[in-house]
C-alpha cells in the first residue's frame, strides 16, 4: 500500500491506495478545504491562521495514515507553498504535524506527476493525449503519447487567485467574466501552438476543478451536456444570472467550492478558445495517483530519477566510463562507514554520476559549474530538496570544505563526501583499488586503511592525502591514513 498526500493551494489531499497487479485501487481518500493561497497576505507570506488550519488538517492526515501498514508515503506540495515567502520557515512545522518529509514540487513536476496519474489510468497505451489541470493556484497543460511525456508547462494561474481578482466581494457580472477569461487568454496565449488539436486526440481534465464543472454541466443538463465551449459559455450565462456566489444553487456544485469554481470556469473557458479544443473527457486520476505511481514504479526499480541523471549526463559530454566508476566506489565506500540512514545512498550515486558535467562550461572550477547545473536543471523526478543535497555533493567533490561546513554537520552527509573525494582521489591516480582491500571508518575522525604498495606504486597518492588531510582539518576533523601490508 501506499500514500499521496497532495498539500494542494486550494484543498489538502489524501490517498491511500494498494497496487493489485494492474491498477493502484483507491482504499481511503480524504479532503480538507484549507484555502492556502487565500491565506497568502499582502507581503506573499501565510498568515498565522492559515498556517494553524494547515497544522490541524497535517495532523489529522497523520492519524489516518497510521492506521495503515504502508510501504512508501509521500507529500507533496504546490503553488501555495511554491510561492510563500514564509514556506521554508513554516516546512519544519508541517513535517512535524504530518510526520513525513514534504517536497514542494516544481510546476514542471507537478505536471509531470500528473500525467502519470493521467496514463496509468487509461487503457490507450498509445494514445496521443492533452492533459491539462486546473488547481488552486496554478494550472499544467501536458503533451504526451501513451506514458511518454513529450512537453510540460506550468503557469502561474489559479482558481483562487482568478476568483479573489475579478470577483470581487463574490460578485458576478459579464464584464467580470470577460475581464477573468481575457487575463486567463493572456497567460496561454504565446505558449498555445504546441498544444493546438493537430498534435494530441484526445483532451483530457484531470482536476477536481474540471471535474466539478464538467459534473454541474451534465446533471443541469446545460448546453449538450459536455465540456465544450458551448456548454462552458451556457455555465457562465447561468452563474452570471446568479449575480452572487452565495445565491449559486445548482446540482453537482457543493456551496463550499462556488466562490473558486467561477475562476476556474473562466480559465477553463480561456484555454478551451485559446487551445481551440472541440471537447474535454474529465477524468478521476491525477497529480494522487500519479505521486502513487512513482512510488510503485521506485519500489520496483525503475526509478524515472536514474533516467534524469543519465540522460542529463549524455546531454552535457560527461565520461560515462569515469563516472560510472566514481559512483561504484563512491557507493563502496559510503556503505563501509555505515551510515545511519540511507538518506544519500542514491544521491550520492547519482552525484557521482555527475560529478563532471561541469567541464562542458570551463575545466576552471567545473565543480562549482556543476553544482550550479545540478541545482538548476530540470530533473523529472528529483524533488527541489535532492537535487540542492546533490548539488552540495558535488561542490564539495573537490577543493576546500569550508563552503558546505555547515551542512557537514550531518555526520551522514559527511560521509557522502568523505567517499565521493576519495572515489575521485583513486580515480585521478589511476587505482584500480578493490574497495574490500582497504578500511574506512567514520566517527569523531576518518581512519582510513590502505595498503602500502599502493601508495608506493603510485607516487602521487601521498601528495592528495596529505592535501587532504589538510582540508578536513581546517573543518575541524582529523583524517588518519596508515599504510599496512
């Protein structure tokens, strides 16, 4: 079994759900309307009430979840805690009251997710499909065949945010309306053509947004009952008739999401012109279930990151020989210190696998060049939180220690390093080292244990180690070295 919790700008989440051979079947599902980016105040920072809102749903989640044997849980957060400017000192807080780490996810990976929820959900293994999602605070167009994404796209527009702008007080009118449709249009507009029908066959909506409209259209039996645009403009006549959110009164539309579903029906009527989509299948899958998928698809080995690493790898020249040995040893040599956790096992691989791909922009401090890449790049997969773990990996690859001092104070992290250098040390020297053949402990001070015709055998190992016994005693930690044998 597994969990996804989706810490949405609009409504929390809550999946659990159990993978039966084929399908990932749904077993619990909760929803708490938080409205996170209404809690944002003038200066963009979460205001004191919605942080509590958010602590008590955190907490509540984290009583469900115990009652279940889980294999894997994962929570993640978007455009809200994306935008906040207060989510970094709030995040300790939140991972305390839910008891799990949280990622805010990139709009890009959120898409991403998304349209993984979106494939495994659909029996057209080849389909060429738009996926498009309209959430609280952003909305992702996806392009893709089958369970291959071919172009994602995140854009900072939401439900809340249209609605709290251009209707004000709950108020509805047609200049309203048209004033919320033509800023939508704006956002879409230069970023269209790629998503244009020629390219897909299929359109589908996969948030509760788009779901809810398309559910007030069928039951109200508006327009021809589907999610067109002329349905869309027949729910905007009703909704303007209306002429306040408070008097809305329709079948399929619960009281509580009426002041956020006007803006969202006014982005959808955007993209729907904008994209010239004749008709759109909603369906009940999404960012939940995509987060499910991942964790299945990691569970079994085929960890899209791995894909990230090594196709980030080819694109910027790295040696794929070099690295690939770095990482063999660097993973060697983590495991002999026994770290506490397995926290950087794959990060550091993966780091090593990358380790050079700064030389692509200058042989010069390409350490630094390829942390910035590291850090920066798009990674389908990596959360914004690994990939910053990564990037310090690799900085500290090389060079002095003092410019990740602080993070060495994760005696585990400290050990990442510890091998990513020595895996370099032995490969810049030509060792072709067994690392069963030496020793390498990690407590108060590194010892390490090599034998001695290696050293002899090669000339230029005495000098590293002792450049490198230097650089961590300006840290504050003492590395013994001992040739035996």
């Amino acid at each position: 079994m597994y969990a996804a919790v989706d810490l949405g700008s609009n409504s929390f989440r809550l999946h659990i759900g159990q993978h039966d051979g084929e399908a990932i079947r749904v077993l619990k599902s909760m929803r708490e309307p938080i409205r996170l980016a209404a809690g944002l105040d003038a200066d963009g920072n979460l205001t004191e009430a919605a942080m509590q809102a958010a602590l008590s749903c955190l907490k509540n989640f984290r009583a469900t979840l115990a009652g279940y044997e889980l294999e894997a849980v994962r929570v993640v957060a978007t455009s809200a805690m994306r935008v906040a400017r207060n989510s970094a000192a709030f995040l300790p807080a939140a991972e305390l009251a839910i008891g799990y780490p949280i990622e805010i996810i990139s709009g890009e990976e959120e898409g991403r997710l998304i349209y993984m929820g979106v494939a495994n959900a659909l029996a057209t293994p080849g389909e060429r499909r738009l996926v498009m999602d309209i959430g609280g605070g952003s909305t992702e167009l996806i392009l893709g065949r089958g369970q291959d994404i071919e172009r994602v796209e995140s854009f900072s527009l939401g439900t809340v945010k249209q609605s709290l702008l251009f209707f004000v007080g709950g108020r509805i009118d047609a200049p309203s309306f048209e004033a919320a449709i033509l800023s939508a249009r704006s956002h879409f507009e230069d970023a269209a053509p790629p998503y244009h029908p020629q390219h897909w066959k299929q359109a589908y909506g996969s948030s509760g947004t788009i779901r809810t409209i398309a559910d007030i259209i069928a039951k109200n039996k508006l327009g021809k009952g589907d999610l067109s645009a002329a349905s869309l403009e027949a729910l905007k006549q009703r909704f303007i008739a209306f002429g306040h959110v408070s008097r809305i009164e329709m079948a399929g539309l619960r009281p509580d999401r009426a002041s956020t579903i006007i803006g969202g029906l006014a982005i959808l009527i955007a993209m729907v012109h904008e994209l010239d989509i004749p008709a759109m299948q909603p369906i009940e899958a999404g960012l939940r279930m995509g987060v499910m998928w991942d964790l299945y698809l990691r569970s079994t080995k085929r960890d899209r990151r791995e894909q990230s690493v090594r196709g980030l790898a080819q694109k910027f020249h790295a040696d794929a020989g070099r690295a690939g040995r770095v990482a063999e040893d660097a993973a060697a040599l983590y495991l002999q210190m026994k770290p506490a956790s397995d926290t950087y096992s794959r990060l550091l691989y993966w780091s090593a696998l990358l380790h050079e791909v700064g030389l692509v922009v200058a042989q010069t401090g390409y350490h630094k060049h390829a942390a910035y890449l590291v850090e920066n790049a798009d990674l389908p997969g990596f959360t914004t939180r690994e990939q910053k773990a990564m990037s310090r990996l690799v900085l500290a690859q090389k060079g002095n220690l003092r410019k990740v001092a602080d993070a060495l104070a994760d005696p585990d992290f400290a050990k990442a390093v510890v091998a990513l250098r020595l895996a370099i040390l032995f490969m810049h020297s030509r060792i072709e080292l067994d690392c069963a053949e030496l020793k390498l402990r990690m407590k108060s001070r590194i010892e390490l244990e090599i034998r001695r015709d290696v050293v002899s055998d090669h000339p230029t190992v005495s000098y590293w180690m002792e450049k490198e016994q230097e650089l961590w005693d300006e840290v504050g930690v003492d590395f013994s070295i001992r040739a035996n044998g």
